[in-house]
C-alpha cells in the first residue's frame, strides 16, 4: 500500500515508532525493532551511557541506515533544559528532528503545557522539526501546530501505564482540527490499542514500554506491526453504520417464491 507518512520533509513507510528504552537486553531492542517493521526510533537524549566498559552507547545499537533516529528530551522539566537537550541532540546526531517533551509532574509524567509551548516556540525558530508530546487537548494541540511543529503527539494515556486510548473523543477532534499528522503518544499497551487509535484516523503511533514490557517484546512488536497495519486500513476503508437493530446480510425483499409441494 503507497501510504506514506510525512512529518515536515521526512517521509516513512512504516506508522510506526518505536522506543529504544526498558528492553531486557540491546539485543533483544535490535530485534524488536526489525519485527515492528518501524522506521524511526526514539532516544532519550540524557539518559544514553557513556560509562560502557565497551565503550559503547545505545546508538551503536541502532542502524542509522535502516531506521530515522528521533532523539526526545525525556527528563526535562522545564523549557530551558528541554531546549538545551534538543540543541545537544542536534550536535550529536546531525539531525533537526527532535521529540519535545516537557514534564510537568513526575508521577503522572504529564506534560506541562505552558512550558512545553514555550519549548516549541524557540526551537522551530532555531530550525528544529518538533514533535511534541502534549496531553489529549484540543486546545493544546491547536497552539503547538500554530507555533510550527511538524506534528502533535496527544498522549492515549499516561507513559508506560498500558491503558489504551482513554479519550477517544478527544483524539478525535484534535484529528478532524488538525492540519499537521497527529501521533498517538504514550499508553498503548497491547495490538487492540492500537488498532483503536489507528481506526480513529490518527497517523502514526509511537510506542515503547507496549513492546518493551511484554513477556515475548519481538512477538509482541511484530503484533503491533500488524495491529498498526490494520487499523489504518480500517479508516481508510470507512466502517459500517453503526445500528441499535440486526439488520439481516441477505435482505428480505426480491426473494424468490418457493411453491409448497
């Protein structure tokens, strides 16, 4: 299927995004990756080791040839940290893409609003392709594309709780609002989240602990793959009414008369 996904000049084949943390191993990451067919992967830019008795980092881990990397500013919590960590980001990757993420509160790990627009502002202005994780909010999500990002990241739930999408109807308006791609953010848990959100029309979906957190992470990113697939296929095909009462597949009328021996 010629579907392809545009977040500003980048373009991808995959709906999919994928995490790089909380894996059981490096090893197990690089094959969860290849299974979920993704190809761009997120990395938290202050929490990669440099202390590896091998001398290596994540990023040795990822093939900048196969996958886009999305470096995010995890562990920020207000927009001057957010934007020095998107600038160090910028240095170390050579790349303008950055996942914006401004914490507001560390048990929910809701972002702050107020803060995270800041972020946005200052960063599209220095040249940066911002995705910024927000919560469900019209509103928010409205004043982040006016600031310039390339494209909103509503959370489905908070991080890492496996909820699925808790507020379909608010998904949904910042989709039919929306003139950037909206990426679920945050809160898929299992394949039938994210068939969910993907059937509400939202672009991509960017997952980690879903994956990462199974017992079997490499089955269990080949099912999101799939589930992604689905879903999208499922929008764009357009549902059936939904109706109160049956309503019979082979209609009553223009049957045909069968005469009683």
């Amino acid at each position: 299927m010629n579907d392809v996904l545009k977040i500003g000049k980048y373009e991808f084949s995959s709906r999919l995004i994928v995490g790089t943390g909380k894996y059981p191993s490096l090893e197990v990451m690089q094959a969860a990756h290849e299974a979920s067919g993704t190809k761009m992967v997120t990395v938290a830019i202050r929490r990669i080791g440099l202390d590896d008795k091998s001398g290596k980092t994540m990023l040795d881990y990822l093939d900048r040839e196969k996958y886009t990397i999305l470096p995010n500013t995890a562990g920020c919590y207000s927009a001057k940290e957010a934007i020095l960590t998107a600038q160090l980001a910028r240095e170390l990757l050579e790349t303008d893409l950055i996942k914006l993420e401004v914490i507001g509160d560390p048990q929910t790990l809701y972002p702050d609003t107020r803060e995270t627009l800041a972020a946005a502002a200052q960063l599209v202005k220095d040249g940066f392709t911002v995705l910024p994780y927000v919560l469900d909010d019209p509103i928010a999500c409205k004043q982040l594309e006016e600031e310039g990002c390339a494209a909103v990241m509503p959370l489905a739930a908070p991080i890492g709780s496996g909820l699925g999408v808790c507020n379909p109807y608010s998904i949904r308006i910042i989709k039919e609002r929306a003139n950037v791609p909206v990426i679920v953010d945050a809160g898929v848990g299992t394949a039938s989240d994210a068939a969910v959100a993907m059937e509400l029309g939202v672009d991509a979906i960017l997952m980690n602990t879903g994956i990462a957190a199974a017992r079997e992470p490499v089955q269990m990113a080949q099912a999101m793959k799939h589930a992604v697939i689905a879903g999208r296929l499922a929008y764009l095909s357009g549902r059936m009414e939904k109706r109160l009462y049956a309503n019979a597949s082979s209609p009553m009328s223009n049957l045909i008369a069968i005469e009683k021996p």
